[in-house]
C-alpha cells in the first residue's frame, strides 16, 4: 500500500467552510466541549460528507487529523504489541496501538471510517475503552500495566451496507443522521465551495483560505471557552425529570440515554454561553440522544425519527408557568 509522506498534508475542507451538515456538526462539538457525553456515530449514505466534516473538525480543533482505525486492524494494532524489528533482534520493546496514540493526539480523537464494518470483536474492545478511560491488555506474551486511555469515538457508517447491534449503538453517545441535501440551492453551493477549495489550495497566497483559517479559529476558541465554562453549568429546574420522561416515553432500554441527554444538554448551555441547561436544551438533543437507542431488531436498523415523534417531545415539555 502506498503511503502519503508525512509531509505532505492532506487537503481537507476548512470547516468554516462546510455547508449544510448542521446536526453532525452540533453532535461533533457538543462531544468536544463535554467528552463525558461519549462519542458520536454519523450514519447516511455515501457520498455524504461524513469523513469530510470528521476530518475538517479535527484539523479545526487541533490543526491535526483524528486518529484513524482502519478497516482490516489487527487487534495489535489496535490495543498494542511488540515492535517486530526489535522483536527479531532479540528485544521486546512494546508498541504503542492507535487507542494510545488516540488518548496522546492534539484532537484526541479516534475515528473509525465504515465502523458497521468493523469486526465485532474490536468494536466491543473500543467501545469498552470510550466507556470506562482505561486499557487492560492482557494476552499471552504481553502484559501491561492498566492504562488511562481517553478520547471521543467517531464513527461513520453507511446503512446500506448493514448495521450495528443494538448493544453497540447504545454505547455512542450521540448519532447524527446525515442525508443528502435536496434543495437544489444547497448543491449548487456544494458544488462552488468543493471547486472553490481545489483552486484556492493551487493559489499562492490564498486570502480566501486565510480567511478560512481564521474563522477556523475563532470557532476553536468558541469551544474552548465553552470546555472551560461546562463545569459552573448546573440543571435547571425540571430539566432532568424532562430527561428521564423523554427517555421512558421512547422506551429506550437501560438509562444510558438519560445520562447522555443530561451531559449533552449542559455542554449545549455552555457552547451557548449560558450556565443553565434548560428543557428547551435537552429538547434539541432528543433525537441525536434517543434515535438509535430504540432500535429492536438485531440488524441493528435504526428507526426514522418521524414527525410524531416531534410531537411526542414537545407535548411532554414542562410547563414554563409551574
């Protein structure tokens, strides 16, 4: 396999100027500003732009791309090994797996392109990992120390080509849906942003990638006071019972989803500049948080959320005036 050169970097979109992606982008941020919310899935068909906005949004926060699991990773590229070369002159020096190096990256992220592809096995290794902060690897001839290893899990996955088991769906915090743009006014501009990007990046001197890079800033900063801000963000009144309501209404299993919608709607507040997490906050997350959390067929297919369900939402609102 032929491998970029290391310094050679990889054109990607700036974020600043991707269009459309809304819920992908709002799941991606909420899971930087609060970690504890527990990483984000993007579904939708290909050709969608879910790899593009990964990747712009961690060259924006880090200025680096995520850390990348790739498919056909052998458990020892992914938990860690033994050096081969050192291995063949008689040392055994351990090797750092891409969990590490996701826990030690600038963006500290892992990514994980066409994750319903992956096998099981790993899948429930990672998720396990995302879930408790810490690697235990154990195995015949490797021994390591417990390891406190965290980082947000991106994954990317495209229905058609099958699905994840409910029991894995429920370990991502959140999950965008992303679908193609039908107005034809939005494609139109999809088009001259992606043409745009490939001359500005042959351009010497490109005011309009500068300019790109600044607006790339200021949104890491945004972030960044947001992080800073979470901890003074406390529930408002009637917000965690609105929490608990949505998630029993929906009759997701277990009580991950509660938990997800109150760690996401405080990050929500923060990004908003705001030390309150309302109602209204948890009732933007409703569908990112609960979606997939209703799947019950072992395909792993995840319903469509439907305007009923909208609906259903909003009638169980607290009422303002108690």
């Amino acid at each position: 396999m032929t491998r970029r050169p290391r310094n050679v970097p990889v054109p990607v979109l700036p974020y600043s100027r991707l269009v459309g992606q809304d819920e992908l982008r709002t799941t991606l941020e909420i899971a930087y500003v609060n970690p504890a919310v527990g990483g984000v899935l993007a579904t939708g068909q290909r050709g969608t732009a879910k790899t593009t906005t990964v990747r712009a949004f961690s060259r924006m926060v880090s200025e680096r791309l995520p850390v990348t699991l790739p498919i056909g990773a052998t458990d020892d590229r992914v938990l860690g090994g033994w050096q081969i070369k050192k291995l063949m002159q008689g040392v055994a020096k351990p090797e750092v797996g891409l969990l590490v190096e996701a826990a030690r990256s600038p963006a500290r992220i892992l990514f994980v392109d066409e994750i319903n592809l992956l096998d099981d096995y790993l899948v429930n290794i990672i998720l396990d990992v995302v879930s408790t902060g810490v690697l235990n690897v154990q195995r015949e001839g490797l021994a390591q120390e417990l390891q406190q290893v965290r980082f947000n899990l991106i994954g990317t996955m495209n229905p058609d080509e099958g699905g994840l088991r409910p029991q894995l769906l429920d370990r991502f915090g959140l999950m965008a849906d992303v679908a193609p743009e039908e107005d034809p006014e939005q494609r139109l501009r999809i088009i001259e942003t992606v043409l745009r990007f490939e001359a500005e990046r042959a351009t010497s001197g490109s005011t309009y990638l500068a300019k790109a890079k600044k607006a790339d800033a200021a949104k890491r900063a945004e972030l960044n006071a947001a992080r800073a801000l979470l901890p003074e963000v406390t529930h408002g009144k009637g917000t965690l019972a609105y929490c608990a309501r949505l998630a029993a209404a929906f009759r997701v299993v277990g009580h991950r989803g509660d938990l997800v919608l109150s760690q996401a709607s405080r990050a929500l507040a923060a990004m908003e500049g705001t030390t309150e997490a309302t109602p209204q906050h948890v009732r933007r997350l409703a569908r990112a948080a609960l979606a997939h959390r209703r799947s019950t067929t072992e395909s792993g297919s995840v319903p469509p959320w439907t305007a009923e369900d909208d609906t259903l939402a909003e009638s169980l609102l607290p009422d303002p005036a108690r």
